[in-house]
C-alpha cells in the first residue's frame, strides 16, 4: 500500500469534513427525495450534531484527516481508553471506499490493542456494509439496539494474526499460514 497519512484535524478543515460527513449519508437522503436545500440544511445540522456529541463524549479523541497520494480521503476518531480503544468514527470519500485502507488502519489499531493488551469497540449502523469488514477482521456483536450494532475486538478472541488466521490445534496457538 501507499503512504497513508493521519493529519492533525485544524479548524480550517471543517468543510472537508463535512463533505466526507454528507458522502456517508447520500443513500440515505435519495431515498428521502428531499429537495437539494433542505437535504443540505438537515446534514449541517447533523454535522453540527455530531462534531459537538463526539466532543462532549470523547473529550481527549485522536481526530485524524487521512491523505494518499496527495489526496484528502476520509477521517477518523479513536480514543485511547485505559483498556479499550474506542473507534468512534471513521469515514472515507467514495472513491476511496473497498480499496483496503479501512483494513489497513484496522489491522494497524489490532497490532497496537494487541501490543498493550487492550480490546476495540466500535459501533455501526446494522445494515451497514461496514459491517462485514469488521466480522472479517474478528470483531464480534455483543450488543444490538435495532438501528446500531455495537462490536468489539479483543487479542485473545477472534484476533487474525496480522492478516492470517487465528487457530487451535491440540493445545497449540498460532496462526494458520495460507499457501
């Protein structure tokens, strides 16, 4: 992969957010058939919302703009709990989306989890395609409420090795080599 960055968020940043914060919820409003307007002031609200809920409930969050090849893609947050790491957000443009980033900093934050001993937790809307990459890389459901799914990560339950799979044979652990 490419030289992925993590960029300090700065207040002049805001409308790159946004754009990535409206990006995630395009389905969602065409399904609405909201003139353009109004579509547009709900999701600077919501922006608005959100920035300031993230805020007030993660007060000491790692904010990051990601940059490849040049290019401003997405965002995350994580908060660095005592003993869990909190991915409290993370989005990306659509023409960086299924391209393996989102992987690659997750797999990043599992070696560094499994490094201080700590678990992940994060929370996605059910029906989000997001979803599946998270179960593929050992994230387990431990609580639903209907519209989110809360899951969680941990070293020594569904971990995946760095990229390869996690396995027991008579009493043995290691990692499955795929040849």
């Amino acid at each position: 992969m490419k030289s992925l960055k993590a960029l300090s968020v700065l207040p002049g940043d805001e409308s790159f957010l946004y754009r990535v914060y409206a990006s995630t919820r395009e389905d969602e409003l065409k399904v609405w058939g909201w003139e353009n307007q109004t579509a547009e002031a709900f999701l600077h609200m919501q922006f608005r919302l959100q920035q300031h809920a993230y805020r007030l409930r993660y007060p000491d969050t790692e904010h990051r703009i990601l940059w490849l090849e040049g290019n401003l893609i997405g965002q995350y947050r994580l908060n660095r709990g005592t003993e869990e790491i909190t991915v409290v957000d993370i989005s990306l443009l659509p023409d960086w989306r299924n391209a393996g980033i989102g992987t690659s900093l997750f797999r990043q934050w599992q070696v560094e989890a499994e490094r201080t001993g700590k678990g992940i937790r994060l929370q996605v809307q059910q029906d989000s395609r997001a979803r599946k990459l998270y179960e593929r890389l050992g994230f387990v459901s431990v609580r639903e409420d209907g519209v989110y799914v809360e899951m969680t990560w941990r070293a020594d339950v569904g971990a995946d090795c760095d990229g390869l799979t996690r396995m027991n044979t008579g009493g043995h652990e290691g990692c499955q080599i795929h040849m």
